[in-house]
C-alpha cells in the first residue's frame, strides 16, 4: 500500500500490518487493519486511530461502503468477506471529515487470502433434494426474505464487547465454508458452522441485539435471526423451540430457544451463522474479534 503525505492527507505506508498516517497540524492519524491479510470468509475490521469523536468518517472497500462506529479514540468499521470471494488485492479508501477542516483521506489496497474448504458428500432422501415446484417457490421466496432482512442496516451499535458461543461445552463447531455435495450434486457452500448437540440443549444470543426474524422456513427449519447493528447479524437455525419474539432486545447470553432438527436436517443439531449485510462470514471469526469495550 502507498499514499502521499502531505497537509490534509492521511498518507498510507505499511508498516507492521498498519496503514499510518502523516502528520496533520500537530496531530497523527492513521488506520489499521485487524487482520493486517484477512482470509475470504474472515470478519475483518480497520480502525482509524486519533479521530474525534465528533468527525465523521467514510469509507468503502472494493466499493462497497463501510458503516463507522466511535471506537478506542477514533472510530471503526467492520467488513464482512464473503466465503465465496475471489482472493486477490481489493482498493479501499477512507476520509474524515470535521468541521472547518479540509478533509482528510487514505487510500490504499487489502488482499484476500485464498483459504481452502472441505468438500462434504451428504445422502439425504429424495423429497429434501428434488424439490416439488410449490416447495421450490417456497424456499426461494424465504431465501429472499432472508436477504432483505440482512440489507437493512441499523444505524446503532448495539452488539458490546466479544461475542459467546451460542451453546456449552468447548468442541469447535464445524462446516463452514464446505462445498457439499448432496446425492451427486454439487450444491451452495455450508454458510455457518454445526454444533452438534442433544435436542433440547439451550441456544443463547452470542451478542445484545435485536430479535430481526422468528419463522419456519424449509431449509433452515424454526430459526432466529438477530439484527446486533450496523449491518451485522447471527443467524440460529433448525431449533426445537423458540423463546423470543420478534422485536425483541436480547442481552448477550440470554436464552433464544433450543437446539432441535427442524427443516432440512439429518438430526439435531445447531447451524450458527453470521452475516456483515450479505456477506456470509466465519462465525468462529466472529467469536475471535478482538473489539473490546
């Protein structure tokens, strides 16, 4: 990465993984990534440094927009990288604006890293493959509900500190990424992971947030979606029980419902997404961010 220093620029040079800026009438800005190269699939986030809180600060990746937050004496923002993007360098570019102040900006480049993904060969019946057409609408118009859910984006931080696991015990969950392969075909990749766990287990909100969507679909089963602001949700699927309502504010740790093998499923089981708008992530990534309050 490389930018110009010069007055009213924060100039870009990489330096430990960092972005930093050039010296701007007595003051230093600079933005740092978290992770300096961030996997495909990963939750990323950059955090420009020695910021007002008051200044509002912009900025996009690949084109793509990021939503700031006030943040350890400057302010941040997350990016989501979805699991299917191409690996590869991508533009990004940030500008503070205060006021009475010509703006200030960095430019520069983050690359993707390829990650490799299991492959899965599943058998499952007929009827849960080869969907009829009534049950092939159905799934597309959930799949749509779904991705206008995770397009709007709530203007207020309300997820704090790290995020929890949603069930107990210590065993990692599993599949993300996985290219499954169901009866022959080559199907969409695993978007969250599995827990496997006994049904009935307790499932518990990984962040505070906002209950966004309580529903039955077919895929997915009975799930809860959880909106936990600025474009960042966590997705339950396949419960046995639901113990929230839509609308709802969540605390970190508070019961959502419990584990079961509601929708397309071989038994029971938790998947466990997250979404940063219609990016699918890594939620162990999501459990690893290292954002503190």
């Amino acid at each position: 990465m490389s930018g110009v220093a010069r007055a009213g620029v924060l100039a870009g040079c990489v330096v430990a993984g960092a972005l930093a800026g050039g010296a701007l009438a007595g003051e230093r800005a600079d933005v740092v990534w978290h992770p300096t190269h961030p996997r495909v699939g990963d939750v990323a986030w950059l955090h420009v440094r020695n910021v007002p809180e008051a200044a509002r600060v912009e900025g996009s990746v690949d084109g793509r927009p990021l939503t700031f937050f006030p943040y350890a004496g400057g302010h941040a923002a997350l990016l989501g990288i979805d699991l299917e993007a191409k690996p590869g360098a991508r533009p990004w570019g940030v500008a503070v604006l205060e006021p009475e102040r010509e703006p200030r900006t960095a430019r520069g480049t983050v690359r993707f890293v390829p990650r490799r993904f299991p492959v899965e060969r599943l058998t499952l019946p007929r009827p849960m493959v080869e969907l009829d057409p009534d049950t092939e609408r159905r799934a597309v118009a959930e799949a749509q509900r779904l991705t206008a859910v995770f397009r709007a984006i709530t203007a207020d931080r309300l997820w704090r500190g790290r995020f929890t696991r949603p069930v107990g015990g210590t065993l990692p969950g599993t599949g993300f990424g996985a290219r499954r392969i169901i009866n022959g075909a080559p199907r969409s990749p695993h978007g969250g992971i599995d827990y496997s766990m006994p049904l009935g287990t307790p499932v518990v909100a990984a962040n505070t947030g906002r209950v966004a969507l309580v529903d039955e679909f077919f895929f997915p089963g009975r799930l809860v979606v959880l909106d936990h602001g600025l474009g960042l949700y966590t997705l339950y699927f396949h419960l046995d029980s639901v113990t929230v309502s839509e609308g709802e504010r969540v605390e970190r740790g508070q019961t959502l419902g419990s584990v079961g093998a509601s929708g397309r499923a071989t038994g029971p089981h938790l998947h466990f997404g997250a979404q940063v708008g219609t990016a699918r992530v890594d939620p162990a990534a999501l459990l690893g961010l290292a954002l503190g309050d």
